[in-house]
C-alpha cells in the first residue's frame, strides 16, 4: 500500500514535470533573457519586496495554495468535467483545512482577519486549476455567499453558518438571480412572508452555483411591499428545509465540472432570526460585496489567460506548418504579444484597485472597469489562441478549448458587461438626466 | 535529554523546472529560475513535526546552509510547524562549491551546539543527487544513522528504523542521539497552511556564518564542465525478429 502511494506521488512528480511546464505560478513578470528562450516553465517568482501590493506572506500563501491544487484538485479536474460535477463537501474540507475560505473573515468565527490583498492573491492561484467551474464554485463559496453574513450577521447566524463555511463544513450557494431576473436584481419575485415567528418563503432562484451540493442558501427576497431597493432581505437558508426543491441541474456549455441548479421554493419555513442584519437591507447589502467579487474574478482569470498565452506558445514552437513552427510566423507571434500585453495592462488595473480598496477608497469605478476588461479580454484571447491551435483546438482534449468555453460566462455571470457599462457610465455622469 | 531535533533544509531550483546549461558549460542557469524546498527536505521536516505532534521531542530547528534566499525555505519549514530557524550564511563562490563535506561539518557543529537529540535530513537533494550529506554528519560525529527511513518509531532511547534497501525492507533499531535520512514513503508533507504561514512571520530565524562554527568551506572538489544529456537518437523500426538480432550485433551491442 505504502508502496503504491509512494509509486503514485513518484508519478505525481513526474506528471507534474509536463503539467507545470505551463502552469504560471504568480503575476511575475520578470523574464531574464535565459527564461524567455526557455520553451515553458514556471514563472520566476518576483521579489517581494518590489511588487506592488504582495509581500513575501503573499507569496508563501500562493504556494502553499498552489501545492494544494496539485494534490488535490488538478489531477481530478478533467474526471470531474466528464461527470459535470465536483465533490464539494471533500474539496472544501481540504480548503478549509489549510485556512484558504476564510482568508479576510472575521478571526473569531475562524477566519484569518486578512486584508483584501490576500484574496486576490488567492484568487489568482486559483486560476491555475485546470478549469474555470472549480474556482467558480470556490469563490461563491468564500466570497459571494459569506461577506454579508460576516458584516452583518448576527452572531447565533455566524455560529450556525459562517463557521462552518469557513471550515469547509458547510458548501453554501448564493439565492440572488431568478429564472425572470438576472441583471435587474430589483425585479425578482420570490417572497417571505412574516407569519408570526417565522418567514414563509414561496419562489424560486435560477443559476444556483453548488445548488445541488449545498447546505444552505444565502437567499435573497422581497420581505415587505416597499421601494424594491428597500424591501428586500439576506436571509440564511438551510437547504434541506421541507418545500426547497432543487428542481434540476443545468446543462451548460462550459463550467462543467461546477453543478448549476434551479431551485424553487414551495412554502417553505424559516425563522425570523435566520435574516443577515436588517430586514429591508438585503439589496443594499449585497451590492457592498460587488467590488470584491468583479476583482476576485478579474484576479482569476488573468492567471488563466496566462497559462492559455503560454500553452499557446508550446504548441505552436512544435506544431509546424509550411516547413516552419506555427509560432515562427509573424502573425502568431505579433497576435500571442498583442494579447499578452492586454493581460498585463488588466493585472496592472486589478493591482492598483485592490491597492486603493484596502486602504478603504471606494473603487466601484475601477473594479466595472476590471470586470468589463475581464470579460471580452477573456473570449478574445480565447478565440485567438484556439485558432492557432488550429483542428486539435477544435476538439475536447486540450485546455484551450475548456478556456473558450469556460470565459465565456465572465462577459455574463457576476454582473453582465451592460451592467458594468451602466456603472461606469453613472461614474462619468453620461447617463440621460432625468 | 534535550528533545531537540535538527532538520536541514536545502534550497534547491523547483523540481517542475526545466533544467539549462549555463552556455560556459560551468554549471546550470539559477538566476530568476523559481527555487523550492528539496521534497525530501519537506518529508524530513514532516516527520520532526509529528514528533513533536506527538510529544516525544520537544522543539524543531530548522537549518539552511545558502544565501539570503534561502531564509525563504527555513520560513516553509516555519510554517509547516518548525520551531525556530538558524540560517547557516554561505553565499558568492563559497556557495557555488558548497558541498555535502562542507555541510555536514556545518549540521555537526550546529549538532553539538545545540544539543540536538536527532537530526533528520531528506535522504538526497534533487539537483545534486549526491545522498551523501547524512552519512557523512553521523560518521562525523560518530552517530549512528539510519538512511533511507520509509518508518521511524521512537523508542525508549532508541530508535527503530525501517529502511528501504535494494533488496526490500531492512528494520534496524540504533541508539539516540542519531541521523536519520528520509525517504519517498516516510510520509506525506503536510501543506503550509494559512493561519500557520501567517505565524511564521513571528518564529525567529537566528543568522550564523560558518567561521563561527569552526568550519573551513574549501572545497577539495572542482567542477570541471557541466553538459545536456546526449538528445536522443530516433529509434528504427525493423520487420522480423532475424533483423532485430541483426541490427543489435551491427551496433555492437550484443
């Protein structure tokens, strides 16, 4: 036994020898004329000293993560893409474990009371998983379902929920989009009625991430007839309630291995001390945490479209056409620069907007802008480097091809491309008066 | 009885890097190429940190021999549950030559120094493969040694070892104090988690120089030229048994 774990983890090593050939491992960026002539490897680390918003505890954190997703994650991504779903219970143990789902949460409910700064350094390890549905999930599970709970919350709630979430006991999911509703989060419908003691919640929620796997919902719902800014709540949901129905999980173009459900809602029971905060704040409240989702997503997926950049790279030095690597021609090579220097441009933005976000400014503006960049960056890269992949670039077997279909949800999920547009917009007073 | 356990720490270039040859032939390229702790440094550390866990010593000294950088793997080992750190300061031509010689008359005088009850070190490092150093440190300070562990229990004052030998397993049982040398199988390196990354920050490194401990770095041994592998050859395919026979006594190979 011990001989066949030893076997294995000999394997590991030398899998890991082609698997991270391609693999960036930070947002350094300082290539010696050596590395640079190198086919692929990993990136040199920067010195920490010198980056902008990292210190060397950043970067021991993204080893320390980046072992992690070695072990435990990227050997199992391409098993759990075919099977369209991924153990979350067992992932975000593991996570849990090692203190990574709680970094800039409250100490007291096990948290690591960090700064910003170390989420995004998270986050952007996590764009080394060999999939966009994995860090998906992870991030609704530790930045998108949580925040609100652990501002607001009341603390029988973070008890009850927070906790465990951080530990990694709990998968949560968050209630916000509907079937009617995505972008206009003011229009959705579902409703919880106060009959005496409790909430009776009728309704339903659509693009559910963990839905099928989660012990309980971040909900939110219309709680009075008021202004539909002002009569929504957060209210925390478990989710094998009588009445919660997980209805169906939803078949995607990409994010495979992330299950996606619909729920609805039929009746169902809630006491009235579940509500995060203050019942009537449960928009305002969500839409505080928005500056830190659209950057840990930009976060994520820079690292990714590095990786792509450089797979891009190694395939096309061996691939040859017309007696030359594809890479030799100039097309290529000036395109894959292009693209690389759009990359640098949005981590340079995301790097200056965490930097002012941690020091308490408001960076709405800049992470809309981010997001926005994020996004169409994303599915440009995508096209571009699937296409110097040529026919192997059309087929499920190589990462280029999960990254297109993978991107394409960022122009979308987590507020759409309108939506940042609008923001930004508002912020350059450009928008019709009334 | 102190309970003090000694681990040694290499820096060494990450094992998922592709290796170049410096063009001078003189060694390989290091500059901007990302470095990690050896993997069987990491189990070394692992098990003294069980120990620990288990009570049966009572503090973990992590050690490095290298460069500034090289306080970078003493603060992995930190995080992963070592007590303090002394980085041992050897950089420039020094390091370059640096040797298991020079480091295992480094781990000896630290050894007595520190009253270490065991030290433990990975059992080779992964860019010299030279599998010397813990040997040497035991028979420099007349230790016995059990190398290759795949299991280690303490008992009593001694100390059984399973080794893993050519032949299969060899359990061997040796007095304390005592070197041990770590293998693939010993265990499964724990990750540095965040909240004990973040403690880290706080366990002190204590900085030494060589000269301090007594020990001379020359080195007896000069490297003369370092070279790729030859690239190998396409390989021929041939129809029928009688050719393969035929083919092997052309090259001389049989």
């Amino acid at each position: 036994m011990a001989l066949h774990e030893g076997a294995l983890r000999v394997k590991m090593l030398f899998c890991c020898r082609t698997l991270h050939k391609f693999a960036s491992f930070s947002g350094a960026r300082s290539l010696s004329k050596h590395v640079s002539s190198q086919s692929v490897s990993p990136k040199p680390p920067e010195v920490a000293d010198d980056h902008l918003i990292y210190t060397q505890e950043h970067f021991a954190l993204k080893e320390a993560l980046r072992k992690l997703i070695d072990q435990e994650i990227n050997p199992y991504v391409d098993q759990w893409e075919a099977e369209g779903t991924f153990p979350a219970h067992k992932v975000f143990k593991i996570l849990g474990n090692a203190g990574f789902l709680g970094v800039n949460k409250p100490v007291e409910y096990g948290g690591l009371g960090l700064d910003f700064s170390y989420s995004v350094a998270v986050a952007e390890e996590l764009g080394s998983i060999r999939c966009g549905g994995i860090p998906m999930a992870i991030g609704v599970q530790s930045d998108m379902a949580t925040p609100a709970l652990a501002r607001f919350g009341s603390d029988e709630l973070k008890k009850e929920f927070l906790r465990p979430s951080i530990m990694g006991d709990k998968v949560a999911c968050l209630g916000v989009s509907e079937v009617g509703a995505g972008s206009d989060v003011s229009s959705i419908k579902t409703k919880a009625v106060r009959k005496g003691d409790e909430y009776v919640i009728s309704g339903g929620k659509m693009w559910t991430t963990n839905g099928t796997q989660a012990d309980w919902m971040c909900l939110l719902a219309n709680t009075s007839d008021g202004p539909p800014h002002k009569n929504k709540s957060l209210i925390c949901l478990p989710m094998n309630l009588p009445g919660v129905h997980v209805a169906r999980k939803i078949n995607k173009i990409g994010m495979w291995s992330s299950d996606t459900a619909e729920v609805f809602f039929d009746d169902v029971r809630v006491p009235c001390k579940n509500v995060i905060g203050q019942e009537g704040l449960g928009f305002t409240y969500q839409m505080l945490q928005f500056q830190e989702e659209r950057l840990w997503a930009v976060a994520n997926i820079v690292t990714t479209m590095d990786s792509i950049i450089q797979e891009t790279i190694s395939y096309t030095r061996q691939r040859k056409v017309f007696q030359q690597p594809v890479l030799y021609h100039q097309a290529v090579h000036f395109r894959l620069a292009e693209l690389q220097t759009e990359v640098e441009l949005l981590r340079s933005l995301l790097y200056r907007a965490t930097a002012m976000y941690i020091k308490g400014n408001d960076v709405t503006k800049l992470a809309s802008m981010a997001k926005l960049k994020g996004g169409r960056l994303a599915r440009e890269l995508s096209d571009s480097c699937l296409q110097y992949w040529g026919g192997m670039g059309f087929t499920s077997d190589v990462p280029v091809s999960r990254f297109y279909r993978d991107s394409r949800l960022m122009s979308i999920g987590a507020g759409a491309d309108e939506v940042m547009l609008g923001i930004i917009c508002k912020y350059m007073d450009t928008l019709p008066r009334k | 009885m102190s309970g003090r356990v000694l681990v040694g720490v290499k820096r060494v270039i990450d094992y998922a890097v592709k290796i170049r040859v410096k063009p001078d032939n003189t060694g390989v390229v290091t500059d901007g190429v990302k470095h990690s702790m050896n993997p069987f440094c990491e189990i070394a550390v692992e098990e003294a940190v069980k120990l620990k866990e288990k009570k049966l010593v009572k503090e973990v000294v992590a050690v490095s021999c290298g460069p500034q950088q090289s306080q970078e793997t003493i603060r992995t080992a930190l995080a992963m549950g070592a007590d303090r750190g002394i980085h041992v300061e050897v950089s420039g031509n020094d390091y370059e030559t640096l040797g298991p010689l020079q480091v295992s008359k480094i781990m000896a005088a630290l050894a007595k120094k520190e009253d270490a009850q065991i030290i433990i070190l990975g059992k080779q490092a992964i860019d010299d493969d030279c599998n010397q150093t813990g040997q040497m440190t035991a028979a420099l300070l007349d230790w016995p040694q059990g190398t290759f562990a795949s299991e280690v229990t303490l008992d009593g004052d001694k100390i059984k070892v399973v080794r893993e030998i050519d032949g299969g397993l060899e359990t061997i049982k040796i007095n304390t104090p005592a070197v041990l040398t770590a293998d693939l199988r010993l265990n499964t390196p724990r990750y540095a988690t965040l909240p004990n990354i973040m403690k880290a920050k706080k366990k002190k490194i204590a900085n030494v120089k060589p000269a301090d401990l007594g020990v001379n770095l020359t080195s007896k041994l000069e490297v003369l030229r370092v070279e790729d592998p030859p690239q190998r050859q396409a390989g021929m395919k041939v129809e029928t048994v009688e050719d393969l026979v035929g083919k092997l006594k052309e090259s001389g190979k049989v």
